[in-house]
C-alpha cells in the first residue's frame, strides 16, 4: 500500500493534540509505520520547504517549525496521500470544513497543527528526508482483512 509523511506540527505538540490526531489517523484504519518526536534542524527544514523558498512567509514559516518538537510519522494504507490531506482540511484553517483536523483544531494558516504530504511523490521524497531507512517498520496488519475487500 501507498505511504504518506505526516508531521504534528510544534503548535500541535504544545497544544497537547498528538493523542488526538493519532486517534483519528487510528480509527480511519491506516497503518502506522514510522513515528518519533523530532526538533528539525534548519537545514532539514529548509530542504523540506524548498518549494516554498521564494514565499514571504517562508522565514517566518521556518521559524514556526523550529519552534518546538515535531512528530514525525509515516502512516501506510489505500490512498492515503490523498485521504489524509482530506483529514487534514485546507492550508487555511479559515476554509478547512469541522470534522477535519485543521477545521476542528486551529484558526490561522501559520498554526495550522499539521503537515502531509501533497502528492505520492512528495511523499518518498518527505519519507527519505525525515526516516532512515531502518527507522520505518514492517509489522503485519492483522486487521486488514476487516478495512480491505
Ligand atoms: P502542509 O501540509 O503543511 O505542506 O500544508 P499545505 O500543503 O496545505 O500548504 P503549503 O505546502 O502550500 O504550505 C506549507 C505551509 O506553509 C502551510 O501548512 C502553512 O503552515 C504555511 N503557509 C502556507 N501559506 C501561507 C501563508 O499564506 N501565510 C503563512 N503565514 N503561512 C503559510
Ligand atoms: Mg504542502
């Protein structure tokens, strides 16, 4: 199955929200392969918004990240790039429906709790920038035959 990278961002963290947002990733029935609680170094961070360097937010942006501890995690499953992103609302809290992550949790774009990742691409890309890989691990799912026809 396809794997997606999702961080709890510092605010979600110091919020107290990782339970929650695990719970949700949970019950949704993706499979956890990968979590560790991180503090991104510039140069890690910088690498992981390289598409967004030209932004004027982009130092601030960096800045927000570095602010405290983020939870790091790699969930696997069927679709789950574009399933996950679908949890996680819009960029812009202000637009993310309730009953999404972004939608229930937080008000403003630049604390908006949660990162994953856009595309399949991104994601093997973000995976390998976050994970070694022997930090991500293969257990066996023995639920599967209950979320997957
Ligand atoms: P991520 O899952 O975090 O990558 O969010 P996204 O894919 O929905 O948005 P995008 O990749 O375009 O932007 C990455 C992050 O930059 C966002 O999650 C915000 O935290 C921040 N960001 C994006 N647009 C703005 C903005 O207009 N102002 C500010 N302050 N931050 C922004
Ligand atoms: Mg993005």
């Amino acid at each position: 199955y396809e794997r997606t990278f999702i961080a709890v961002k510092p605010d979600g963290v110091h919020r107290r929200l990782v339970g929650e947002i695990i719970r949700r990733f949970e019950k949704k029935g993706f499979h956890l392969v990968g979590m560790k609680l991180v503090q991104p170094s510039e140069p890690l961070l910088k690498e992981h918004y390289w598409g967004l360097r030209q932004k004027p937010f982009f130092s601030g942006l960096i800045e927000y990240m570095r602010s405290g501890p983020v939870v790091a995690m790699v969930w696997q499953g069927l679709d789950v790039v574009k399933m996950a992103r679908r949890m996680l609302g819009e960029t812009d809290p202000a637009d993310s429906l309730p009953g999404t992550i972004r939608g229930d949790f937080c008000m403003e774009v630049g604390r908006n709790v949660i990162h994953g990742s856009d595309s399949v691409k991104m994601a093997q890309r973000e995976i390998s920038l976050w994970f070694n890989p022997d930090e991500l691990i293969c257990w066996e799912n023995s639920s599967q035959p209950w979320r997957y026809q």
